[in-house]
C-alpha cells in the first residue's frame, strides 16, 4: 500500500508535516509506504535534522504550492507542479492509493472531481467530520463544506454514504442516521428538509431515525447526522471551539478532550473514486499522524469499492 502525503500543505507545512509522516511511519506496518509530495530537498533536510532516514520514504519532487487562499479552480490547472496537483495525478495513475493533504481544501475538492473523478450515481460528493457524543461514542456529520447549497435527493446520499463510512471504517453496525432539523417532528424544518425527510424515510440505502435538533446531537443514539454543507460547517466550527474555550478556561474534562481535531486527522471526501482525506489547515504533527491512518483505514475497509456497489 502507497499513501501519498501532500508535505507542501497547512499552516505550519513543511515542518508539521514531515514531523507528522515521521510519527505515522512509526505507526504502518512494513507493507506500508508513505510517499512524500514536495520539496525533497526542504524534507530531507528536515528528516536529517530530527536524525530521521529518509530512505525510510517514497519522494515524489514539486516546485509548486497552492496556497491557503488561492482560488481552487485556478490553482489547479495554473500550478500543475503544485504538491496537490501533482498528488492528484499520482492518485488517478495508481501510483498511490490514497492522497491526503492539510492543504487548501477547496484545491482538494476540485482536484477530485477533476482526477478520480465522482463515483457515477452520485449526484455530490460530501466530506464529514467527526461528532462526540456525550455517551462517548462517535457520530458522523455530513456534509460540513463541499456542498452549501443542496437540493434534498443531495441529503438523502449523504445518508448512505455516512452509513457505508460508519460501517466499514468504524465498524458500526446497523448504523442510524438523523436529519439535523430545527424540530424532530416530521413536517418541521426548511423547504430543504421538509422535502428530504419523506425520502430518507422510504430509502432502502440506510436506517433512518428521524430528525434530530441541534441540542440533542451529543445525546442522540444515532451514529450518523446529515444537514446540508453550510449548516454542517458551521455546526463543525463550533464543535471545534468547544476544546478550545475548555483549554483557555482551564477546564480538564474528557467528553471537551474529544473535540480536539488532532486525534480525527482528517475530513474524508465521499463520493470519489479513490480515498481523499482533507485535514484541518492548523494541523499538528499529531493530526497529520492520524489523517495518515485515516487514509489507510479507507484503503484496508475498501470502502471506495463498497461505495460503488451501494450506487450501481
């Protein structure tokens, strides 16, 4: 198995990243290759200097990077060299299995949908996120970006690509999978969900529970939460300031700890031909570890090809 490592992407890139590969190395059994895309000299250096073998990984050599701001459309066909541009290819030709980068999402999107391309029968691919649970399990949000506006047959595979992630990533079976509504009752809600509802109620893809309101998503005994990518993000970005509120205020409490993005690593894209993993423009060395495992997780549970059969 080849896992490629965009080393060029995130805020503190090169170094967070070559640190992060070090880490996940550590944790990949022999039959398991990182291949770093960028500057190899920049990472060379950096290995050599936390006295790390660089044989140790596969280099792939860029000489351009997108940048956090940069349009992602343009970027893309502008900076062919770019580390995203050029994982991208790498992932389309079967020279890695798996792409991941803490890099402009928007670029990862687009170089996607461009590459490997959307898994024919779906209407839009989605990218979730994690969401503690009280109870201390996990639930999976989707879509938290790629999509803010959707139509409701949009909600209604968002559904089932959550539950195909929750089963065979996470090995939850027979998982449920919520609406995010402003009421549970079934006529509640915006024109978006009041149309969704009645079709992820007859859906045959998933187990539908209902809807859920946004006060009882750390309750819920659900496993899956599906809202439309605006309201998703913006339930994410919260999430996320629940840790750091906790660490400011100096409040140690382990339902808060499960907010920390380190130990997720990453943001999957559903929906495309091979696994793409997005992680958090901030990431540490530890959530570059785990965005890393999270890839080789979608690759070992073959999930892209579970994905497909669910949309023949």
């Amino acid at each position: 198995m080849k896992i490629g490592l965009d080393i060029m992407g995130g805020d503190f890139a090169p170094k967070a990243t070559i640190l992060g590969a070090i880490a996940a190395y550590k944790a990949l059994s022999a039959d398991q290759k990182l291949v770093l895309i960028g500057d190899k000299g920049i990472a060379v250096n950096l290995l050599q200097e936390n006295n790390f073998n660089p044989d140790h990984f596969e280099f792939v050599h860029t000489t351009e990077v997108i940048g956090m701001g940069e349009h992602p459309t343009k970027a893309i066909s502008q900076k062919p060299d770019s580390s995203i541009a050029v994982g991208f290819k790498l992932l389309k030709e079967g020279g890695i299995e798996a792409f991941s980068s803490a890099g402009n999402s928007g670029a990862m999107l687009v170089g996607a949908m461009f590459s490997v391309k959307t898994i024919p029968g779906i209407l839009r691919p989605a990218i979730t996120s994690i969401m503690p649970k009280l109870n201390g399990t996990l639930g999976i949000l989707v879509d938290v970006g790629a999509n803010a506006d959707c139509k409701p047959e949009f909600l209604v595979q968002f559904g089932a690509l959550g539950s195909l992630f929750a089963k065979h990533v996470y090995n939850v079976q027979n998982p449920l999978v919520e609406l995010i509504n402003i009421g549970e009752e079934e006529e509640k809600g915006n024109m978006l969900c009041q149309a969704a509802y009645p079709l992820m109620k007859e859906s045959k893809q998933f187990n539908f529970a209902g809807n859920v309101e946004g006060r009882g998503l750390f309750y819920s005994t659900a496993d899956v939460f599906v809202c439309d990518g605006f309201t998703g993000n913006v339930i994410l970005k919260l999430a996320e300031s629940f840790y750091e509120v906790a660490h400011e205020k100096g409040i140690k409490d382990n339902f808060f700890d499960m907010f920390n993005y380190e130990q997720y690593g990453g943001s999957p894209i559903l929906g495309v031909n091979a696994p793409v993993v997005v992680g958090h423009g901030i990431s540490t060395p530890e959530a570059i570890k785990n965005m890393v495992l999270l890839s080789k997780n979608m690759v070992e549970s073959s999930l892209v090809d579970k994905i497909k059969l669910a949309f023949q």
